[in-house]
C-alpha cells in the first residue's frame, strides 16, 4: 500500500494579531508491505494445528515546511511466527491458542531500537448442557508505538505550546483476559454476566515538559507506570410475548492510572432497548446514560452525553427501510467534552456536532440477486489506508 498525505496547518491568534501565525505543512510519502504464510494440518474433525509467519515493512519520509522546517525518516520492521491449535473434547469443551515469538525493529533518522516479544492468545468454551456455557480469553501481547510518536525534531503548535516526539520509546506488553458465562434457562430469558481486566505496563504516555526557559511547554512521549482497566458486566434479554423483546445492560468500569500523573475514574454504564415485531415490522426504544472514559496514553477523561431514540423498519427479501429519531428533545450543539489533567497544562475540550443534537435519518437498501452465494469484497468501504506518520 502506498499513502501520499499532503497536511496544511496554519494557527492564528486574533489576541496577538501583531504576531506572524504559525505554519506547520507536512509531504509524507509513506510504503506499507505485508506478507502472511500460513501452513495448517487436520488431524480429524475435531483437531488441528498451523503454523503462521509475517512480515511487514512501514517506510516514511516526510518533509515539514513553514514556522519549523525539517525532514524525517522513519522505517518499521516486524517479523515473526506463531504456532496454533484447534480442538474440540468431550463435554463440549473448545479449546484455541496460539504462541508464538516475534521481532520489532524502528530506525527514526538513523537511531535504531530492537525489541523481540512473545505472543500468546488463548480461547476456550465449556458447555456442561445446553442452558449453560462458560467463555475464557487471554491474550499477551506487545504493543509499539505509532511512528509520528517518535519525530525527532521540534514543531510549534502555539504561542506557547511546543511539540516533539521521542526516538528512545520502547515497546510494552499489554495483558487481557475475560470470563464470560452465558445462562439460557428458556427461549424467553438470556443471561451474560462477564468480567474483563485488562493491563499496560510501562506504557506510552503524553507529557509536557518546561521548554524555552519556563516561557513555554514542549509536549512530548515516555514510557512511564501503568495503566489498568476492570469491566464487570451484566446482560438481560427478556421475551415475555413473541412480539416483544426487552434488553438491559449495565457494567462497572473503572480506569487506572498511575505513573508521572495519578489518575482513575469509576464510571458506570447502562442501556435498554425495547423492540416490538409484527411481521416483517418492528419498532425500537432505545436509551443510555452518560459515558465516561479515561484514555490509556494520556490524562485524558472524556464525558460522554446521553442518548435516546426510536427506531422503525420494514424488510422483505429485497427491501430494507429504516427510520431513525435520534435525541428529538435536544436542542444543544454541545456534545461530549474532554479535559486533560497534568501538573503542568490543564484544558478543557467541548465538541459541537450534531451527534448530540436531534438527528433523524432514514435508510433504505435495495438488494440485487437476493440468496444467491455470491461472495464479494466491500467495494465503498474495503479500502486500505496508511496510518500516517506525521506529527501534529
């Protein structure tokens, strides 16, 4: 895949208008090659094994014109293979996995880092009968960081906010594992009830830095702590009628951080959907709270909205038609806001967007040939971009 990314950037503050503004354009010619090998074998139906290698090569140069010139060089290597297992036993336990070892190595401008990392991924179900199943995921992995993270070179934002990122980043290791029991006593009742933890640690994170002697800040990267996350969940379906449909979902999740800034939020989550069938007919309400995040590679905590809406349909074997109300009694541009908590640069961030305001849309689809195997790609959206290297 090839990517040319052209960005154009001026800032201007009508506070110091005697002030030049300040230009940040950015040419980015950027290579992307995958290769993938895989080699399997079945044993039976019930077992089987393969073996997987990949390469992939990420290439970027880029030129920076305007307030800071500079060119940057970037590649990225990551190689490695992995052995899976696939099998099926007795008591309708499941069982998948794969391990395998891998090597990752970044050259920004001539500065070289080398990492080699395992991998390990584990999925197993267990059913003792038919109204019970247990589901158990972990996954060890390593993660690097996007190449822009570690321009060598200054850019300036603003007056007084400076930029650069950091070729001494290394890679870290993220675990994640989650139990999941499913409880169908009959065809009107489901029940999941989950738990999720999941861990960085020494991962990449967001700074400022004193820059220009106190006068300004320099926004840069380091490895620093940990960052921790907890999901306790509960899932209810409910069909009192054929017609009717009720579900409730509510979980716990609270975020962690600790490292250069200390950071945690416990926000709760919640929604219900109310849906009525008559045919090819069915009717939906929908609601749910207000969401609350807190981002894993900065102090960043976003504060969502809530949202509600009705949603109606009409199907056949060609036609699909669909009308949606979305938030009818909000009149308010202002959707989710985000601040940032650092001992040195705080700010607050309120989006205006019509995801929060009254929305209503209609859909309607018509399909060609219907039921006929034909198996195609996703023309309009199965396009493949290059994540882009520059920094801003």
């Amino acid at each position: 895949t090839y990517g040319n990314n052209h960005r154009d950037r001026i800032y201007h503050s009508t506070l110091s208008a005697e002030e030049a503004p300040v230009i940040n354009n950015s040419r980015e010619d950027a290579w992307d090659y995958s290769f993938n090998l895989t080699a399997g074998k079945s044993f039976s139906e019930a077992h089987s094994i393969s073996a997987n290698w990949f390469l992939r090569i990420q290439d970027f140069n880029i030129d920076y014109t305007g307030t800071n010139a500079f060119s940057t060089k970037m590649k990225n290597t990551n190689t490695g293979g992995s052995i899976s297992y696939n099998g099926r036993f007795p008591f309708n336990l499941i069982l998948k996995g794969s391990i395998g070892l891998a090597w990752y190595q970044s050259v920004t401008d001539g500065k070289s880092y080398t990492n080699i990392y395992p991998t390990l991924n584990i999925e197993s179900s267990y059913s003792p009968s038919n109204h019970h199943q247990f589901n158990l995921e972990v996954n060890l992995s390593s993660n690097s960081s996007p190449a822009s993270y570690k321009t060598n070179d200054v850019l300036q934002n603003y007056e007084f906010l400076y930029r650069t990122g950091n070729p001494d980043l290394e890679d870290y290791m993220s675990f994640r594992t989650m139990l999941n029991y499913v409880w169908i006593p009959d065809y009107k009742f489901y029940v999941s009830a989950y738990g999720q933890f999941s861990g960085r640690f020494d991962p990449v994170i967001i700074v400022y830095r004193h820059y220009k002697e106190g006068q300004a800040l320099l926004k840069t990267y380091t490895n620093s702590g940990h960052f921790y996350s907890w999901n306790t969940g509960l899932s209810l379906t409910y069909r009192p009628l054929n017609h009717w449909q009720f579900n409730l979902s509510a979980a716990y999740q609270p975020y962690s951080m600790r490292g250069e800034v200390n950071c945690s939020i416990h926000p709760i989550t919640a929604q219900l959907n109310a849906t009525y069938y008559a045919r090819n007919f069915f009717v939906t309400l929908y609601g749910s709270p207000a969401t609350h995040t807190l981002k894993s590679t900065s102090h960043t905590i976003t504060h969502g909205k809530p949202t509600y809406g009705l949603r109606a349909g009409w199907s056949n074997s060609n036609w699909n038609i669909q009308l949606t109300a979305r938030n009818f009694f909000n009149r308010s541009w202002k959707g989710a806001w985000t601040e940032e908590i650092n001992p040195l640069y705080e700010y607050t961030y309120t989006s205006l967007q019509g995801d929060n305001h009254s929305q209503f849309s209609l859909y309607v689809s018509y399909t060609f040939n219907y039921g006929k195997q034909v198996k195609r790609g996703d023309e309009i959206e199965g396009d493949r971009s290059i994540k882009s290297a520059v920094l801003y």
